[in-house]
C-alpha cells in the first residue's frame, strides 16, 4: 500500500480558463528576457524553464498529463484537474526542465528531489501517494476532489513553488 510522503508544503494553483492543450511545452525560452525571475533560479547555476518548468507524463507513453505553465506574477497548472481512478494506481513521471530545456535529474542521484502533501482542505485520504525519484504513484482511495502542495527541494531546503495541484478521484 502506499503512504504519503513528503514534507514541505508548497503552493500550486488550479489551472485558469479550462485548461486544455495548445501550448508549446517543450519549449518556452526562445525569446526569454536576459533578466529570469528570480523564483526560477535554483542556486548552482540551475535556471528554470521559463514557460513550463514541470510537467507530469504518463511514463510510457510520456504524453503530458498536467503541467506547470509559469508567469513572473503567478502561475497555474494547465489540464486540472488531475484525474486519478477510484481504487486503482496511476505512475506519472515528473519532468523537471532548466532555461535550455533539459531535464533536470531528479531523486536520490540527481540534483533536486520532488516532495508532495495534501493542502490543509483537502479531504483526508482522496488519495494515497509515493514519491519515488522522478515517479508519483498515486491510488484513488475514495471519490473526491483536492489540492497538493508540491515542492522542488535542493539539499533538503525547498527551492522551488508553484500553484495548487488539482487531482480528482472518480469511479
């Protein structure tokens, strides 16, 4: 059974507007400013991607199921909510992007580690989680809606935020 993991709390906002596709999101930097915010640099030199920084994939076939889609003054998340099946697992592959589009290793051999919880409001138990490196495995325990907080975290300290991320659980 999976268990929640995680520990720092991070705000990641419901996508604005309905979320569908037609954006670019492999790529965002072509004509990025000389000045990036400063909420996308990392520290040792990691930048990242200023259009879509993170994106969740179905690991086989790494279509994007959500992703971040970042602005200096907010950011949201585009295809929410997140749909997950009542009782039954679903993998996603977190993609972590730098200012020259590469991916940025994640989990106990690369630079950044991904950490996830449930915001104060959201119903205990929609879902249970495990954060496994660049992989989310989460089964839908019961019907509901809720939010997670999600972090990028450097070494122990969180380094990165974004907005609340939507996850739905039907069946």
């Amino acid at each position: 059974m999976l268990t929640a993991t995680g520990g720092v709390v991070v705000a990641l906002a419901g996508c604005l507007g309905d979320g569908g596709g037609g954006d670019d999101e492999r790529s965002g930097d072509d004509d990025a400013p000389e000045a990036v915010d400063e909420e996308l640099r990392l520290g040792d030199g990691v930048v990242l991607n200023t259009a879509f920084p993170v994106r969740l994939a179905d690991p086989d076939t790494e279509e994007v199921v959500a992703s971040v889609h970042y602005h200096p003054d907010f950011s949201h998340w585009h295809r929410m909510p997140l749909s997950v099946p009542l009782e039954q697992q679903v993998r996603y592959r977190v993609v972590v992007t730098n200012s020259d589009d590469e991916e940025i290793a994640l989990g106990p051999d690369g630079e950044l580690t991904v950490e996830m919880e449930p915001a104060d409001d959201t119903p205990s138990g929609l879902v249970a989680y495990e954060v496994d490196g660049a992989s989310i495995d989460m089964y839908g325990n019961r019907p509901g809606v809720g939010d997670y907080v999600f972090s990028l975290v450097n070494n122990g300290e969180q380094v990165w935020q974004g907005s609340l991320l939507s996850v739905s659980v039907e069946g």
